[in-house]
C-alpha cells in the first residue's frame, strides 16, 4: 500500500503542511490529490510515504496537464506568482513585534493566516517539483527517443535541455564569494568584514529547506572564505561553464525544432528548471520568516523551535489557549522517532518506542542488504573513485572530506559546499532534471541517480567506483 516518495529532514509541523497541500487544497487547485500519506523519522531521517495506489493515479493526472496547452503555457507563471506574493504576506504578518501579542492574538495568526498560506505555498511548491520527477523527464525522453535513434544522442540532449543557464540562489552565493575573496587583498579589514556580513545575511536563508533548520552564520562563509585558493579562476571557470552551457542547448534546440509537441514540452522544461531552483529559495526565505514564529510559540510553551516543529497543529493550538507548557517527556520520545498516518482527514501520530514497532508493522522496513553492484540513471557523465559518505540530512555534511562519494538519497542547495569537496555524487532518487543531476554537472563531477538503494548497500567508508559513462555503482572490495 505505501511506496516511499521521498527522505528528507522533516519535523511534524512541516509534514502536515505537505499533508495538507497534498490534499484537499490541491483537488481544488489542480484537480488532483494525495491524500492518504505516512510519515516516519528515525534517528536518522525522516521518510514520506504515499498510498501507492493514489500515487498511481496522480501521474496520470499530472501526465494529462502536460497535455494541455493551456496549462503548459500558465502553469509556471502562475506558481511563481503566488509563490511570491505568499512570502510577501507571511513576511509582513510577521513583521511586528510577537512578543507583544496575547496568546488568544499569536494563536489567530498561526491559525487563520500562516497555516492557510503555508499550504498555498506548499501546493504550487510540490508540484513544481511533482510533474518534473514524475513525468516531465520521461515526456521529453519519450518525444526525443522518436526524432533522434542513437540513445547516447538522447541522452546527451536531455542533460543539455535540463542544464540551468543562469546560477541559481546557491551558484550566485558562490559567484559572490569568490568575489570577495578576489578583492579581499584590495579591502581594509573593516570593509572586507562589512562586506562579509551583507554576504551572510543576503544568504542566510539557504539551509532553511524546514523552519527548525539553522540559517548560515557568517562563520560558515568564513570558513568557506578559508577554502577558496584561486577566486579568479574559479570564476573564469564557472563563467566558461555557462557560456558553453547556452551555446550547446541552442544547438540541441535547433536540432530538434521540426517536432512542435517536443518544442512546447522543452519550453516547459526550460521554465521548471528555473522554478525548481526558485521556489526552493522562496521556500527558504519563507521559513527564515517562520522562524519568528515558531520561535516565539516556543517561548511561550517552554520548547526550543526544533521541539515546536514536533507538535501537531492541534497541539499547538491547545497549548497556546491553555498557557502551559508541553510535556518534555513526549517531546523526548518524538525526538527519538515519530510515525505520522493520514488517511482522508484522520490523523494518527505515534512517538518513540511505539512510532518503531508500528512502523516495522505499517512499511515491513527490511534488514540492510548487501551486494558489489548498483544500477542507476547517468546525471552527469565520467569516472571516479573514493570514499563513501552517506548523508541522509544536512547534519551528516561534516563528513565529506576531498575526494570523497558524496551518497544521498537527494541532494539540495544547502548540500553544495559537501558537494564541491566530492569526487562523485550518487543518489538513491532523482531524474535527469533533479538537483544532483544538475550540480553535478555544473561542478564536472561523476553522477549517478535513482539508485534506489544505494544508501542502505553502501556503508561509510566503503571504498567505491562510481562509472557515469555505464550508470554503474559498485563497492571495490579489496581493491584500490
């Protein structure tokens, strides 16, 4: 019944706004929905799960939008529309100063203003990303596979119609960073360091992927400041990337413009890849505001913002009418595990101990498997070798060293400074057109996708070959 969709890092709060986008909010967007969906965190990771059989059925309505030229030609304007004016009102609903509104006044802003927007967002935001990883890829690869016969042509013009010509919000932070570093020599110490910190606050929100996430201090970007040996190259580089970058999607462009069907589908590829990365910043800067929020609630119920972000939204709205603190044993037992069912409208939520046993139960969850090799989908071509670093969430980037294989089961923007230190990059999820395949390509490094397994095979500190020419993954035992 459940097939995993997703693993991510995700607190209760922000997976009942995903539940709640998913739902009966989207039905009346875009006429399709999922609505029954499991949660489960470990210590480890949090994975999102939905009713297979909805799944199903939820492709063949997205798969059926793409269809319609109508909605090919607004789909993307509109989500970035509403996109943006959401993060606008939530930015000026919490403008004020929180700590002076009555319980009864924070509770009517959390109830009638930011949970409504926040599944307005979350409805244009996943499915954004929605259409492009279940049908978008396979839709232009379908088409292109009819005008083009050599399958390595194929694929060559896929990575070059889903490779991002501008930088995204990641990519311009770096961009900005080595220019600092290029004129730091050229600074007094004052200028530098106030230059510094206008850098820090412009990017601050791009860890904030959920609410309970750390922004960026302006210790990160010092360090990162210390890593950077030659600025100027780096840059001459990275704009050699781009200028290349356009000139071979032009080509591609030309080279498949008699097919009218294909043409409008690449079109709409184009404005996805720009949305996905967009969105994703909209999203960050949304959550750096809702930090205001959740931290004030927490205040007020005795909790740090990462222990709100495990409170349902009927808990949160009892605590704020009762004026008393949270159960800090309950809390103790979330951080450990939690278990989120949603079916319809009814919603069960286990923690600790019981969250583990029920789950075993709900999602038969199998003992590690093991084997030399692993097949996935090309997202950036070449060959490398290293060691294994699994990363389930942003807490595990610390252990990627240089050289090192960077295994995710997805990558996002806030993963990138692991990702520069990476020899290869290997995912257990994605298409052509994710976040890995695209940053891969952008830093020239070996790239791998949907795996499917890859994290639970490879062990940390496994020595392995990572063969993009094949989509190949194998654990080299006793070799070198």
């Amino acid at each position: 019944m459940w097939k995993k969709y997703v693993t991510r890092r995700l607190a209760v709060q922000v997976a009942q706004m995903w539940n709640a986008a998913w739902g009966e909010a989207m039905e009346e967007v875009y006429h399709t929905s999922l609505r029954n969906t499991l949660v489960y965190r470990d210590a480890h990771k949090t994975e999102y799960y939905v009713d297979e059989a909805q799944l199903e059925e939820y492709t063949r309505d997205l798969r059926a939008l793409l269809k319609r030229p109508s909605f090919l030609k607004r789909f993307h304007r509109d989500a970035r529309k509403t996109l943006e004016s959401i993060l606008k009102d939530v930015t000026i609903a919490l403008a004020g100063k929180l700590s002076a509104l009555t319980n009864r006044d924070l509770l009517e802003l959390y109830t009638m203003r930011i949970l409504p927007q926040t599944t307005r967002f979350y409805i244009r935001m996943w499915t954004v990303f929605n259409i492009a990883d279940l049908v978008l890829a396979d839709e232009v690869f379908d088409r292109l596979k009819k005008i083009v016969p050599d399958a390595s042509v194929q694929a060559e013009y896929l990575l070059s119609l889903s490779s991002p010509l501008q930088p995204n919000d990641a990519m311009s932070e770096r961009i900005d960073l080595l220019r600092l570093a290029e004129a730091r020599k050229s600074l007094s110490k004052k200028v530098f360091l106030t230059r510094l910190k206008k850098h820090a606050a412009a990017y601050a929100h791009i860890p904030l992927f959920d609410f309970d996430h750390e922004p960026y201090t302006i210790e990160h970007f010092q360090q990162e400041l210390r890593a950077v040996r030659n600025p100027k190259k780096e840059l001459a580089a990275l704009h050699r990337q781009f200028s290349e970058r356009k000139k071979e999607y032009r080509a591609t462009v030309l080279a498949i413009r008699r097919d009218k069907r294909l043409g409008r589908l690449v079109a709409f590829l184009r404005e996805n890849v720009f949305l996905r990365d967009y969105r994703d910043m909209l999203r960050q800067k949304l959550n750096l505001e809702l930090r205001k929020l959740y931290t004030e609630i927490g205040n007020r119920i005795g909790l740090t913002v990462r222990q709100v972000a495990l409170l349902t939204n009927d808990e949160i709205v009892s605590q704020l009418r009762s004026g008393t603190q949270f159960s800090k044993i309950e809390i103790k037992k979330r951080e450990r595990a939690y278990l989120l069912i949603q079916k319809g409208r009814k919603i069960v939520l286990y923690s600790g101990s019981t969250a583990l046993r029920v789950a075993r139960k709900e999602l038969a969850i199998e003992k590690s498997i093991r084997t030399k090799e692993l097949k996935g989908v090309i997202g950036s071509r070449g060959v490398a070798r290293g060691i294994a670093k699994i990363i389930f969430t942003n807490m595990d980037l610390h252990k990627v060293r240089e050289g090192d294989v960077l295994i995710a089961t997805m990558t996002r923007q806030d993963f990138v400074p692991a990702i520069r230190r990476a020899a290869a990059l290997v995912t257990d999820e994605g298409s052509v057109i994710c976040h890995a395949a695209i940053i891969a390509r952008e830093f020239g490094i070996p790239c791998v996708l949907a795996t499917k397994t890859a994290t639970r095979v490879i062990k940390d500190g496994d020595r392995v070959e990572v063969n993009a020419e094949k989509g190949v993954v194998r654990v080299l035992h006793g070799e070198k």
